[in-house]
C-alpha cells in the first residue's frame, strides 16, 4: 500500500471518529503525570476526547531501493496526542530514518495526528518498530510494537553434480574435483537469504580468476576443456550492501594419462607497426605444451599466448611485441616445456642494434610590431619509431610550449620536428635545450642553444645652453632595436624642471629623446642621471656632469697702478693714464677663469655706458680732461660676475714737461738742503769735541792734584751751547722722521 491510500483510510477513519465525537467522555481537572520522557505536562480542563490509535505498514521500490513507511495514527483526541518512535528501545536516529507529522483539527474540537516513520530496508536490520502515543486519557503511554521487513544473507552453498562431500568444517572450505580435458563446466553457487539481489566476486589463489574461467550470474563457467592450471583454491563473496557472505572451495583437477606427442615448434620475426614481433608456435602437440619468453636482464616486452585444440591435439602460438629498435644487440628466446621433451627446447632469434638519430637544432628572430619573437627548431630523423622531443629552459625543470609533427619519409626513415615561438624577452640570456629519447639511445641526447639577449642600446647625454634663455637643457638619446620609452632623469633631491620625452622609429631601430631644462645654479658642478628601463627588465645608465663654472677676476692688461682704499680693504681701482688729444685709444681688459664666454660690460661713474671692442674699451674721440673719472667693468656669465674699477687720467706733452720740473727743482732744492744740514751737523760736531779735549785734560790735571771723582770738578756746561746742542738734536729727529715718511 502506498502513501496515497495510507492518507485515503485516515481521512475515513477521521470522518468516522467525527460522527462519534459529540458524545463527551469526561471532566478532568488532574493533569497527566508524566510522559515516557518523565517531564511533566502542563493542566488541561475541559472535555477530553481519548485518541483511537491505529499502526499500518506499507512498502515501495524507488530507483531500485526498498524502502518500508510504518504510519501511527491518533485519532480524535483532545487535547492533541503525541506520538513518538523507538527502534531497539532507542529513538531513531537522523539518519536513515525520517519521520512526517501531520494534524488535523475536526469541526468539534478533536483532532487526529499522524506519524510515518519512513526509512530503507537495506539500512537496518531491526525486524520491529515501536509507536509511543502519549494523551491525558491513558493512564500511561500506548506503545504499538509492528514488524517489519528486514534484509538477510545467510550463506551460500555449492552445486556440482560431481562434487565430493568432504568439506572442512573448521575452515568453512568444500572441495570440488574435476577431470583434465572435460569440457562444459559450470560450477553454480546458491545464495541463502531473502535479499532482492546482491554482488558477487570470485578469486582464485588471492587473485584473478584463472584464463578461460568466468563469473556469469552467480556461476563460475570454465570455458573450454579444464587444465591443470584451473586447480586452487577459489573463494566468492556475495554482499548487498552491508550484508556480506563468503565461501570457499578447493578445486582439484585429475590428470588424463594419454601419451604424449611432441609439439612442432616454429619461430617466426617480422616488423609491424614500429614492432619486432616474435611469433612462437607449438603446434599438434599431445598434451598441450607449457611456452614462455626468456629475454636478457632490463628488456622487456608485451607478450600473449593462444591456444587452440583438434581432435584431441593442442596448438600453442605466442606472441612477443619488442621495439623496432634498441641501442643494444639483444636476443629473445622462445622456451617449449612438454612430457615428450627430456629439457626445454629453446628457439633464439637476434635483434641488430639500430642506428643513431641525427639531432639538429636552429633558431632565428622575428621583430612585429616592435616586439621581437624568437622561433627554435628541433629536428629528428631517425629510424622508426619517431623520437621523443621536448624543451627544457636553463638548469631548472620549467618547460616551454612546443609543436611536434612527425612525417615517414621515402627511405623508411622517420622524420620528427618540434618547433616553439615565445617572446625573445621571456628566455633572454638563458640556454634552451633540446631533449631527444628514442630507443635507439641508451639516454636522452640533449641539443642546446642560447637565447641571445637584446642588444644594449646606445645611449648618449649631453647639455645644451639655451638661446635667449637663462635655462640650459640636459639631453638623453637612447637608439636601438626595440627600445621603449621607459627613459628617466635621476636629479639630485628637491630638483625640479621641465622634462619632455619624444621618440621615433626607423625601420626596426627606435631613438628616443628625453630632455631636461634647467636653470644653471641649480646643478651646476653636479652630476645628472639618465636611467632606460628596457621591458626585459635590464637597466642602462648615463651620467652626465653638469661644469662647475667660475670668474676669479678682471685684469687690465695695460700699464696701471692699484689705488688703495682708505679702509686698508685693498686696492680699489686701477689707475692708469691715456693721452690727451689723442683717437682710439684702449683699454685692454681680461678675464680670469674657466668660463666659455662672457659678456663685459663698462660704464662710466655716472651709469653711461663705453663702447666695448671684445675685450677693450675704446675711445674713438679726442681724449679731453672731460673723460677723465672712474670706470666700472663687469664680465657676466649667468649667475657669475666680476668687477674691475679703472681710475683713468688724461695726460699731456706739456704737463709732462712741467711735472718734470718740478721734480727736478724740488730733488735740487731737497739735496741742497741736505747738504746744508750735513754740513751743519759736522761743524757743530767738530766744536764739541775740542772742548771735551780741554776738560779732559784740567780734570786729569785737578786729578792728579787732590783725590775725588772727575765729575767733582767738571765745570758747568755753558747755557748758549746747551742750547745750541738741544737745536741740532731736535734737528736732527725731524730729519730722521722725513726720511722715515
């Protein structure tokens, strides 16, 4: 019974229990004690209506699964029932289980509650399912107990008309016995239990069944006549889901004694599909004989065996699949066991090594669109099969995307290219190899070729002086294939200016320009980077020094004198002294340091500027005193200056001539005074000392007449010739200090 018809009988029933309803059971004011849980329930007053508890089973295939629906139903209660369920005295778990409740409230106050306990039949193996209703009206829960359908395996048994019934029983193992040659073999196994179906595995010997034995359904087929090699022990497991049963059985086979027919033994060689296939054959042999491949140590090969039977007789043919090359000479050999032979008879067949393949390796460039692309080419021609290829980057183990194309040509020779395109920038500088495996080689062989990196550009700075403009502008040119814009000032901290950045294309060869404006204070004496950032991710740098200029002085070149300044500070001015009357007259000037050019400008005191030829300043004009004054020359470079100051004076014949004359009156009238003086001097001198004589002479005398000092005696110097002493002593200061002056 299905789910529909299961609520089809409840709506019945509630329309019966309606009918009844009207009819009041009782008063009660006491509450239920407790429930199965022992928690207690709250008061209840009013009629109460005592449920009339029903429990069905029903079940259902979905997608090939049981599954079983036990329903518990209350019908007209009141208060509303409740309804819970126990599997093994436990409440059911969430899974596999699930419960579905639903009420319904009647017209006269009753209701009725329904339960369904769902769950599938493979998951659980309890054969009972408990209903717990719980209401006021029952002095204790209401438990419905049902059965219900559960799945068992129990064993499985062994049917063979020709078995022999002597089964271990301490190991759980029948044994079965069949005859060597008998054909039509079938071994059936029979499941005990009720499970709808179940999956069945067979084993032999703890591994796959033997050649020539299938499981269908739940038999065991031998196919063909049954050989000795169908003997062990064979083991099935049946299980459904988690229902699992096994046996075992122990199969004999008993030998036929017949006499035996040697085989007839051929091998044959040939070339297929890239292979050296062997082919051995044991034909008409009496019983069938046992073959093998005996090969040297490291080679191996994929080998098969057929067997075919005649009137009695059996055919052996193997086939062993060798590659169509080899580095190395080797030998296979086909080894025939049979009771006719007293040893294995052996047949040998020889392989030749084969030839080497002939590796090239080739790469070229390719610019488009102004990116470079480098194409490498790796080809391979070699006898077949075709050869292994693959690239390999550097030392590491990164590999690149590749080609491959293979062509046979006329020869027989095979002929394998790899070909990859990658962006010359991702491998720059790094070694790309070429790695060939072919069965020819004992190891790979390895072809390398390097990657060239791009061509450094050619970089140049310069700095340029602006005409009419107080700036000086640094210039960087960066020219090469593929150069980008990625061009870039390095300046000193806080500098700043005006950068301009242009580029062009020739061809494949790029030039950019990157330009810098500046004022020459700001860098001058320092040094400027250019820095090319390549997309390669290399760098390039030009330094450009910024000169250190200076102007130490301005020379007059003509003959002049200093003019020091009051303030001991220096001289101030150069005087020098031009001609009156004379024309185109010169001042030679020169200016002293590193400058490349100048700009020299003179004015007189009062702000009129002098005409300049270069480096002179000229007087066109007759000279007159007029022109005489100061003259203030400024050579200019930028920020660079000196000043000359230049005392000139307007000369003449005549006032050369008075000048003279003077002179020579005034050093006559000088030399004639000193003569006087000197004279004067020596006369004076002269006097003195004739007096001293006198009184040296009457001191001596006075001396010799009576004791005393000399200075006793010594008479009173006369005030007239003190006086005329004090005189020539001032005199003679004053002259000493003119001379000094």
């Amino acid at each position: 019974m299905n789910d529909k018809k299961l609520v089809g009988n409840l709506k019945s029933r509630e329309r019966r229990l309606e009918e009844l309803s009207h009819q009041a059971v009782g008063w009660s004011a006491a509450p239920y004690p407790h429930t199965l849980d022992n928690t207690m329930q709250p008061s209840i007053t009013g009629i109460l209506s005592r449920p009339d508890i029903q429990v069905e089973v029903n079940s259902e295939t979905i997608n090939g699964f049981h599954y079983q629906a036990v329903s518990c139903s209350a019908f007209g209660g009141r208060p509303v029932p409740q309804i819970s369920w126990l599997v093994d005295s436990r409440p059911p778990s969430h899974y596999p289980f699930t419960v579905d409740v639903s009420e319904t409230v009647h017209s006269n106050g009753t209701s009725t509650l329904s339960s369904i306990l769902r769950f599938p039949t493979h998951l659980q193996d309890e054969d009972s399912v408990t209903c717990v209703v719980q209401h006021p009206t029952l002095p204790k829960p209401t438990l419905t107990t049902v059965r219900v359908e559960t799945f068992n395996l129990s064993g499985v048994q062994l049917l063979f008309s020709e078995m022999r019934n002597n089964s271990d029983d301490s190991q759980g193992t029948a044994s079965l016995e069949l005859k060597d040659g008998q054909s039509d073999t079938v071994i059936r196994l029979q499941v005990t239990g009720n499970v709808p179906h179940y999956n069945v595995t067979c084993k032999k010997d703890d591994g796959p069944l033997p050649e020539g034995v299938e499981l269908v359904g739940s038999s065991l087929t031998v196919q063909g006549p049954v050989e000795h090699w169908h003997a062990g022990l064979y083991e099935c497991s049946f299980s459904y889901h988690h229902l699992k049963a096994t046996l075992k059985f122990n199969v004999t086979v008993k030998p036929q004694v017949i006499q035996p027919v040697p085989p007839t033994i051929r091998v044959d060689l040939r070339t297929e599909d890239g292979h050296r296939v062997i082919e051995c054959s044991a034909a008409d042999a009496v019983p069938v004989a046992n073959m093998s491949w005996l090969l040297p140590e490291g080679v191996s090969g994929v080998s098969w065996f057929n067997l075919t039977s005649h009137n009695g007789s059996h055919s052996v043919r193997g086939v062993l699949l060798l590659p169509a090359c080899s580095p190395w000479e080797l030998t296979a050999e086909c080894v025939i066991n049979h009771p006719a032979f007293e040893e294995p008879e052996n047949r040998s067949i020889t392989l030749p090594l084969c030839a080497r393949p002939n590796i090239t390796i080739n790469s070229s460039t390719e610019r488009r669109d102004g990116v470079e692309y480098t194409d490498v080419d790796c080809s391979v021609e070699s006898v077949a099969p075709a050869a292994t290829i693959t690239w390999q980057v550097g030392n590491s183990d990164n590999s690149i995307s590749y080609l491959s194309e293979t062509q046979v040509q006329a020869d027989g020779l095979v002929s394998a290219r790899s070909s990859a395109r990658f962006l010359s920038s991702l491998y720059s500088g790094q070694n790309l190899t070429c790695t060939v495996e072919h069965l020819s080689l004992e190891a790979p062989e390895t072809k390398t070729i390097h990657i060239l990196g791009p061509k450094a550009p050619l970089m140049s700075v310069s700095v340029v002086r602006q005409k009419d403009s107080p700036l000086w502008q640094a210039v960087c040119d960066c020219t090469g294939e593929g150069v980008g814009t990625n061009l870039e000032w390095v300046l000193p901290e806080n500098a700043k200016g005006l950068t301009s950045l242009h580029s062009e294309s020739e061809g494949c060869v790029r030039k950019a320009r990157l330009t810098y404006l500046f004022p020459l204070a700001l860098h001058e004496g320092q040094e400027l980077t250019c820095v090319y950032q390549s997309e390669y991710g290399a760098t390039e740098t030009k330094t450009l020094p910024i000169p250190r200029y200076y102007i130490s002085a301005v020379t007059v070149l003509n003959h002049s004198t200093p003019l020091q300044s009051r303030y001991g500070d220096g001289p101030f001015a150069q005087k020098l002294a031009l001609q009156e009357g004379h024309h185109n007259q010169r001042i030679l000037l020169r200016v002293e340091g590193n400058i490349p050019e100048y700009n020299l400008n003179c004015k007189r005191s009062d702000g009129s500027l002098v005409q300049m030829d270069g480096v002179a300043m000229v007087f066109l004009s007759e000279l007159t005193e007029q022109d005489e004054g100061l003259y203030s020359c400024q050579a200019s470079f930028y920020h660079h200056t000196a000043t000359v100051n230049i005392q000139v004076e307007v000369t003449s014949v005549e006032k050369h001539l008075a000048i003279a004359a003077i002179i020579c009156m005034s050093s006559a009238l000088a030399i004639l005074l000193i003569l006087a003086v000197t004279l004067w001097v020596c006369c004076t001198g002269y006097s003195k000392t004739q007096y001293k004589k006198k009184e040296s002479f009457s001191a001596l005398t006075s001396m010799m007449q009576e004791p005393g000092s000399p200075e006793v005696k010594k008479p009173a110097v006369i005030e007239n010739d003190s006086k005329e002493y004090d005189q020539l002593v001032n005199f003679s200061i004053v002259i000493d200090l003119k001379s000094t002056v």
